[in-house]
C-alpha cells in the first residue's frame, strides 16, 4: 500500500473520529484494508477504532495482525510495540514472530541493540520491555533529572534538546528504531537532555534491571550503548560548538 493511500485513510478515519462516528470508521478502514491490500499502519488504525467501538478484542486481534506484518517486513521494534498494546487488551504475546525468519530482507530496519541477540535472549528481552505512550509535546526524560531506565522508539517521532544560555538547543531528532537514555545508565549520572514527542510517540522502556541481565548474556549490547553514547556526545559538541560562532 502507498504512503498516500495510508495517509488518505488516516485522514479520513480521523475525520470520522472526530465526529464520533466510530463505527462508520471501523468500515471504511476495513473497506480499504480489502480493496488497498494488508499494512500494518491501517490494522493499527483499525485497532485503535475498534477501541473506540468497544470492541477489545478486535483490537487486540487487530494489533496482533499488525505485529505479524511488521515482523514480517523487518520491522521489529514496532512489531514488539503492537503485541504490547495487544497485551494490554489480554492478549497473550508471541515474541518469535517479530523478527523476520531466516536471514534479514533488503528492508529490514536495523535494531542494533537486539540485532545480535539469540531467540530466547530476544523473547526475553521482548518480554522485558514496557509500553509507553506519549502525546506530541510531552517529555519523556527531562534534563538534569536522575535516570534509570533507557527507551526504544516504537512509533513516532522525537527531539532531543538541551539547554544552553537560558534557551533551548534542538540536538537531533529519532524515529522508529532508534534508543535513547542510554548515557544516564553508563555514566550514573543526570540525563544530558530532554527527549519529547514531536508526534503522537510510542516506546518501549527497558529498565536499568532488566538491561543488566540482557548485558551479562549478550555483551555487545553495551558496546552499541558506548558507540552511540560517543558519537553522540561528539555530535552535541559539534552543535553547540556551531551555534557559538553564529
Ligand atoms: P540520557 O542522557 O540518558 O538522556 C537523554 C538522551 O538523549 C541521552 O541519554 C541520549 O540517548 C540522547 N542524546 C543526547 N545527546 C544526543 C545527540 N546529540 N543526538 C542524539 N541523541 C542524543
């Protein structure tokens, strides 16, 4: 399905939204699904107009086939993140189908913090993660405060700001795929900036706890923690840097 024809559906389904119309927009999204071919955006659109419905466990079904495409396309972070918001209507979750079998496909997006995990290691990991949701402006971490936690971006979009002078530097934006949160549990110290929504965001929040473990049996996980820490730490200088002889 096009870029377009997912946007035109959203569009429409929020319209119908808006009006409170929910089961009418249950039927176009279903409409469409069938004369546009599957997509994991639109049956998580329908899940969320299913909610509105009241019907639970549509949604939940909904959601679970939106993580099996996901899963399916390589999409593995969003695939976790749909069985999560299945999880919460009861159902129960199925981690294996969120890495595509075999070896991964041209468009795979790359998760380099579980990449190199085994598939027990993965599942429990999977397992591990916790759910989150934010609206367009809200923080998730906010400078200066004490960390303890790291997050993967499931859906969405986020800016990363720090404070120089009383205002507020943009640092760089992350979208599905990307972690952060990562330099406050190596370093044991506050966060370095605040992360918040630019969109409708969701993450999925692994806790210092439960990152030790997954540590202790794949220990590359901390190197890519180091090597993006690195980059990143140089990539604020930079900035900062710049904006000093503006
Ligand atoms: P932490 O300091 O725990 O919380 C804020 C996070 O923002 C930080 O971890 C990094 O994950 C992220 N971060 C900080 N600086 C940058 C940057 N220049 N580019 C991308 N992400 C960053």
């Amino acid at each position: 399905m096009s870029d377009d024809a997912v946007s035109a559906i959203e569009e429409e389904a929020r319209g119908l939204f808006r009006q409170g119309d929910y089961a009418a927009a249950v039927e176009r999204i279903q409409a469409h699904l069938v004369s546009e071919g599957e997509d994991a955006t639109v049956y998580e659109l329908l899940a969320t107009a299913l909610k509105y419905s009241s019907d639970k466990a549509g949604a939940a079904g909904a959601l679970m086939t939106a993580g099996e495409i996901y899963g399916r396309e390589g999409m593995t972070i969003q695939s976790i993140g749909a069985q999560k918001k299945a999880m919460e209507l009861g159902v129960e979750p199925d981690f294996s189908s969120c890495r595509p079998a075999g070896l991964p496909g041209p468009d795979r997006v790359p998760t380099p913090l579980f990449d190199d995990l085994s598939d027990d290691e993965f599942n429990e990991v999977a397992a591990g993660l916790v759910h989150r949701s934010y609206e367009p402006g809200d923080a998730v971490v906010t400078e200066g405060q004490p960390g303890d936690s790291m997050f993967v971006i499931s859906s969405g979009e986020v800016g990363v700001y720090t404070l120089r002078g009383g205002s507020e530097v943009e640092l760089a934006n992350l979208r599905a795929g990307d972690f952060f949160g990562e330099a406050a549990l190596l370093s044991g110290k506050p966060r370095t900036a605040t992360i918040r929504a630019s969109v409708a965001t969701t993450c999925l929040e692994l806790s210092r706890s439960a990152l030790d473990e997954v540590i202790l049996r794949c220990p590359r996980v901390e190197d890519v923690m180091k090597e993006f820490n690195v980059q990143r730490a140089h990539a604020t200088i930079e900035t900062l840097l710049g904006r000093q002889s503006d």
